[in-house]
C-alpha cells in the first residue's frame, strides 16, 4: 500500500473516531439530563406536602378544610403564627431537642455495642439472641405503645424526661444494621490491634467502630426522625 493511501485511511480511522467519540458524549449528555429530570421530579414530589403544609399554616380554618391542596391561600391570615406565640412552644421546642439529642446518641451507641457484640464476641445464646431481635423487627410499632405506656405509668416515669427517652434508647433495627455492618469488616484488623494489646472495648471503639462511619450515620439519621 502507497503512503497516500495509509495516509487516506488514517485519516478516515480518525474521523470515525471523532464522530463516534461525539456520538458518545451527546447520548452520556442526554442520559445526564434525562437523570437529572427525574431526580428534581422526584424531589418535588417529596417537597411538596412541606409546601402544602407551609401553605396551610396562612390560611383561615374555613379555607384549609375546602382547598386543603392548594399552594396559594384564598385568604392570607396569621392567626395560626399568633395562636403559637400565645402557647408554650419554646418549651415544646426545648424538649424536642433534649429527646432527639439523647435517644439519638444513646441509641448509636447502644445499638452499635450489641451489634459488634453480636457479630464478634462468642457466648452462649448469642444465635437466640439475634434470632429475638429479628423477631421483634417483625412486630408492629403499634403494638407495643399501650405495653410501652402501662409499664412507664407504673414504674412512675410517665410525663417524664426519662420515660420518653429511655424506651428508645436502644431498637432492633439498629442492632442489625450495625451487626450486618461489623460483620464485613475484615477479622484481620481487630486481629492486629490485639497483638498490639488492645483489649475488646478498645477494639471496638478505637478500630471497628471508625471504620463503621456510613452504618453510623445511617443510623444517626433514622434514629433523629424516629425520636
């Protein structure tokens, strides 16, 4: 073959390349935005009951049961902000923020101890035991209010700091994550850190339990909306 021709064809190669390389980038663009679009229709679904709400708080009593959809209120009031402001909110406000704060460290940490208990340390019952947590995920929340409220009543918790943070501070679905999570890291780490005389507990703390960040602040972010 002449060099003109290898010339001719390199040049060809070349330009299939280019046009393939922008057909590429064009169907990754349209791909991108066709993701993107889904994404923000997604967020705007799941943003707009806030909105409603938002928009219901400005309404008249008389117009919120008859547009209880609707974004824009057919008679502008404040009266519900008023009514707020006459009530007790910094206090209501003070305990929601003294509740989520506890049950949601207390829970990280309680949770994550049984779970690499239960996914490490060896003992007797130890497969019962995780065989009663998932039995109690299977029970309904529901169920055990009126249990739950019987026996702080009678232990003279009721309207309480304790009585609203204690039963949560601890729940089996955190156990598990935390178990399933402790259970992939690898055995060889802890190994190391006993060699280097690490006792259990710093173990735990020290070595798995940073290594446990993305369980970590799953269960932060569950455990701060379930308080």
């Amino acid at each position: 073959m002449s060099p003109q021709h290898q010339l001719a064809d390199a040049d060809d190669k070349h330009t299939t390349t280019r046009r393939t390389g922008a057909g590429t980038r064009r169907g990754g663009g349209l791909t991108r935005a066709l993701g993107y679009t889904a994404l923000v229709a997604i967020a705007l679904l799941y943003i707009y009951p806030f909105l409603i709400q938002l928009a219901t708080s400005f309404k008249t009593d008389a117009d919120a049961t008859s547009h209880p959809l609707s974004l824009w209120p057919q008679h502008f009031t404040t009266a519900a902000f008023g009514r707020l402001a006459e009530a007790d909110y910094p206090r209501w406000f003070a305990n929601s923020v003294v509740v989520s704060l506890f049950v949601t460290a207390g829970r990280v940490f309680f949770d994550s101890l049984a779970g690499y208990a239960l996914a490490r340390l060896r003992f007797r019952g130890r497969g019962a035991l995780f065989a009663a947590v998932i039995a109690v995920m299977a029970v309904p929340g529901v169920v055990l209010l009126i249990p739950k409220f019987l026996v702080l009543n009678q232990l003279g918790m009721y309207d309480s700091y304790s009585g609203m943070i204690v039963p949560l501070l601890a729940d089996a679905a955190g156990v598990f994550i935390m178990k399933q999570f402790f259970e992939s890291i690898p055995v060889s780490v802890e190994e190391a850190a006993r060699i280097d005389g690490a006792g259990t507990f710093r173990t735990f703390w020290s070595i798995v339990l940073p290594m446990a960040r993305p369980a970590l602040i799953t269960l932060t972010i569950l455990s701060f909306q379930g308080s």
